[in-house]
C-alpha cells in the first residue's frame, strides 16, 4: 500500500492502531504534501536564484524548482506546464539546484529526437557551464582512449562510450525515447544520485507500451523524476494513470479500478470521458505532485493569438468527386456495410480531397488526379497578404503527402527562395531540425512548412502568422499547431489563419465542434481517433 494512500487513511479514520513510528511516518508524509501545495500559492516561495544558473528565473519557474525540491529519494513529479513557458529550463534549474547541494551527480533526459539540440543542448549551453552530451543514433566521432590512441567509432559501439561519460565528469545525458528503446541494455543503471527528466510525458501515456514497459524498469530507481509535459493532465484521466505510476507507483492505485472509479466507458469498455462527479478527489491526490502553469499565468505579457477562418470553394472537379465520395459513403453505410471505424477512416479521405485531389490518387486508381484545388488556389493570395519577405510564418498541415506538394509549389511558384523556405517532418535528423529553427528564429529563412509528427517543443516564435491547410478534429491539438509560434520570445502577437471549404465536411464540422466545447475539455491530449469516438456514427456522418 502506498505511504500516501495510507496516510490519507489515518486522516480519514484517525482511530486506526498504528505504532507511533508509522504515525511519525505519515505526519512527515502529510507535511511534505502540505509544503508542496503551499510553494505553488504562494509566489515569494520562489526560488529565482540559483548557484550556477547564468540569470535569474521567472518567479513561477522558480516556484517549480521550491515545487520538486520537496522530493524525497525515489519520488517524481510532474510540471504540467503550457507549451513555450519554459518547463526544460525549470527541470534543468532543479538539477544545478540539487548538484549545488549535494544531492544529486547526473542529469539523464529523455525527449523527442527534435528536443535534443533545439532545446535542452540550447538550454544547457545558455543557462550552465555543465558539461553535457547529446546521443545521437548514427553519428561519427573521434574517440581517444587512455593510451592516447584514437579510433574513429559510430552506431552502437559509440553510443556505449558516450553512455559511459557520466563516470568521467559528464553531469548531463540527453537522448530521444527511440533510442532509449533501441539501447535499453547498454544504457547505465541509475540510481538515487541521478535526477531524470522524461520531456513531453505523454510519450509513456500506455502503460502497455514497450517504451513504457523498459522506461519504469531502467529509470524507477532514479533519486528524483521529473515528467514534464505541456497537457493540462488533469483532464485527461484514462492517460494520467501511467505517468502518475511511473513518478509515484501505487498513488492511483490498480489501472483497472482507477478506470472504473474515475472514467465512463462506451457500451465497447473503452475510456471516453472522466466521470464529472469524481474530479474533485483526483485533484486533491494530483494536487501535492503536480505543479500546473497556464500560458496565461506564465505570460501575462505575451501578446495575443487572432483566430480567423478563411473560407474557400472547392474546384468544379472537386465538387464532382467530393459528391461521389460522399453518395458512396452514405450507401455504404445505410446498408450496414461500413463501422464506425470505417465510417471515421472515410472522413479522413474526404479532408484529404479537400486539400487536394492528388492525394487520393493512389486510393482511388487514378494517377491523373489534380494537385489543384480551392485551398491551393488561394494561398497564394493569403501568403501575399500577409508580406512573406517581411514577416515570418508557419504553413502547417497533419497530411505529409500534402506538405510535400506545398514545398514543391512555394518553389516552383517562385513563392519564396528555397533557401528561405524550412521543412520540418517526421524522421528528419534532429539537427536538421536544429538548423531549421535557428535559421528561422535568427536567420533569413521566412518559411517553415511543418507536419504534425517532428514539431514537439519546437520554438518559431519568430512568426507572426500560422497558416493551416487543415485542421485536426481535437481544437486542442491546434492550440499546439499554434504554440510553435505563440509561446515566450514572441513580441509581435500571432495571427492563425485556417482555411474552411464551404458547403463541406469542414464546414458543418466546425458548428458539431462549436456545439460540443464543453466536452472537449476533457479530452486535451486524445488523439484524433479517440476524439471522434465522442460523436455517433450518424453526427459523423451528417457531418458529411
């Protein structure tokens, strides 16, 4: 049973029989949740500054820091903080802190591949003087040995030197979670004088996940965790358990009761929504371990995000297909022969006809299907109105296939010069990435067309405008679209301009969405997938 579980048990019947020790144990474990509640309401608990630390904190990254250095050997918590208020740097903080005082040797993090340089290298080089090393999966180096002698290594046989480093001096590790996964047996042991950060959290969100599985078996015994995340966790119960159990096992107790006590269920078992009623309790066990900062809060002083829909009317030709897309699906669907599943698969074909023709060509059988249509008709209008050669943006949308055809239009289109003009996808080299926003935040580059996948904690906030191509079904997924420009370091505000098809799915999904905000509040980091499963199959198909 977990100390804080029990001790929540003798508050409540505080009759029970228990020695005096173990009451002594619950008193300090009660006085530590306390003192965690009281730094986050109260500013002046803050700690700014820090031995080591090149400049001072903000005062709620400073709270963070008084927040986690209420830890005790073995415990984690969670900064639950917006995207773009400095949740690496906080983490970072927390560890010179605890090497100041003694407490701690190494720093081991864990994030997204494109996390690597763009931010915590970045963030170690400007804030420390801490000595620190980027793992990477296919790099080349020179590696000299004791006896003097160099050897030129790559692929895995460097990587088991440079996971070694933390023996010679090295205080900072920082690698991505796919090669934790691919390393997990020459990765070194941790244990309580090492400090771990997992940045963006949610990668461990299923707690049957290999990733999951080998994270909790390697990193459990660590001093202190610290899972770091830019969701609102709170409101996104089914996938809180994992994390929770990763930074205090048992806190939450059995997945499966946790589920039941806290989530409704569709008529399938599957999680949907947390159950109103039962929110109250989960806070006050998530209050003591999670310190939650809004964009809002951090930055009072960040000008603001315009939202605007820019509408736009489908091709003759995609007209023609999107009705006979449509009529096929309804068939299909009166007579029983497409699921729900199916039902949500073609809705996506029909976003996809919307951004263009083309990329339902292999779908279809027909090679000779436009690029054209009436969102690539007019971008190039709104590019021209909103000044590419003076002001930087974003050209965002979820399909690759699409961002491929905009990269190639903006060159042959003499948009921008291709030297201007930044690619970020999944499975590029985080240094490319790396390279990509520097240019961007302090270069010449003007562009930077992104998918969904490769974008996680990536700072543009050098734009002042982000255009979507389309939108995904979770409108809080966009308001992370909209964080790579919209977050600290802007000073210009930001204007998000998402096309709208008239008379389309997108339309009449906009009034569902509209409809329904209230529930999305609680579903913040679902995926699109899960999202869906909100509306039945006859509100996904009027949506047509």
């Amino acid at each position: 049973i977990p100390m804080e579980a029990t001790a929540d048990a003798l508050r409540i019947f505080p009759s029970l029989i228990v020695s005096d020790e173990v009451k002594a144990a619950f008193g300090s474990i009660r006085e530590r949740q306390q003192a965690a509640i009281a730094v986050k309401k109260n500013p002046s608990e803050a700690k700014t500054a820090i031995k080591g630390l090149k400049g001072a904190l903000r005062s709620y990254q400073g709270q963070g820091v008084s927040f986690l250095n209420t830890l005790q050997d073995g415990e984690g918590d969670i900064l639950a903080f917006d995207m773009g208020t400095g949740k690496s740097l906080t983490g970072l903080a927390f560890f010179q802190d605890l090497l100041n005082q003694g407490k701690a040797d190494h720093l081991l993090v864990v994030c997204p591949s494109p996390l690597k340089y763009a931010t915590w290298a970045k963030e170690v080089e400007k804030w420390t003087d801490l000595e620190y090393i980027v793992v990477d999966g296919d790099k080349r180096e020179e590696v000299e040995w004791e006896d003097g002698t160099k050897q030129k290594l790559t692929g895995q046989k460097l990587r088991e030197v440079q996971y070694q480093q933390h023996l010679f001096g090295t205080h900072v590790i920082i690698m991505n979670y796919e090669l934790f996964l691919r390393d997990f047996d020459i990765i070194p042991n941790v244990n309580h004088r090492w400090v771990v950060v997992l940045d963006e959290a949610h990668r461990i969100k299923n707690p049957k996940a290999q990733t999951t599985k080998n994270l909790i078996k390697k990193l459990r015994p660590a001093g202190r965790k610290v899972l770091a995340t830019g969701t609102p966790l709170e409101n996104n119960v089914q996938e809180l358990w994992s994390l929770v159990d990763f930074c205090r096992p048992n806190l939450l107790g059995n997945y499966y009761k946790f589920l039941a006590r806290y989530i409704e269920v569709d008529y399938f078992g599957n999680p949907v929504a947390p159950k109103p009623q039962m929110m109250g309790e989960l806070r006050a066990k998530l209050d003591p371990i999670m310190f939650r900062v809004t964009k809002a809060e951090a930055l009072p002083e960040l000008p603001p995000l315009t939202i605007q829909e820019y509408w736009v009317d489908m091709t003759k030709e995609q007209e023609n297909l999107y009705k006979a897309v449509k009529d096929g699906i309804l068939q299909n669907a009166e007579t029983g022969e497409f699921s729900y599943l199916e039902v949500i698969v073609q809705i996506t074909r029909m976003q996809q006809l919307l951004d263009s023709p083309a990329l339902l060509r292999e779908l279809m059988g027909d090679p000779n299907l436009p690029i054209e249509s009436g969102k690539l008709n007019e971008l190039r209008n709104v590019i021209n109105d909103i000044d590419p050669n003076r002001n930087k943006f974003i050209l965002f949308s979820q399909y690759k296939e699409m961002t491929d055809i905009l990269y190639k239009w903006m060159i042959d289109n003499n948009v921008l010069p291709k030297e201007q003009i930044g690619y970020v996808k999944g499975g590029i080299k985080a240094t490319e990435t790396e390279r990509i926003r520097k240019e961007f935040q302090e270069g010449n580059m003007q562009c930077v067309i992104m998918t969904t996948a490769g974008n996680y904690g990536l700072d543009l906030s050098a734009g002042k405008y982000v255009i979507c191509f389309d939108q995904l079904f979770n409108p809080q997924k966009m308001e992370q679209i909209f964080s790579r420009a919209h977050r600290g370091g802007n000073a210009t505000g930001v204007t998000a301009i998402n096309f709208v098809t008239r008379n389309s799915y997108e339309e009449r999904k906009l009034k569902v969405l509209e409809a329904k905000r209230e529930v999305f509040k609680a579903m913040v980091d679902a995926d699109d997938e899960t999202f869906a499963k909100l509306f039945t199959k006859e509100e996904l198909l009027n949506m047509l």
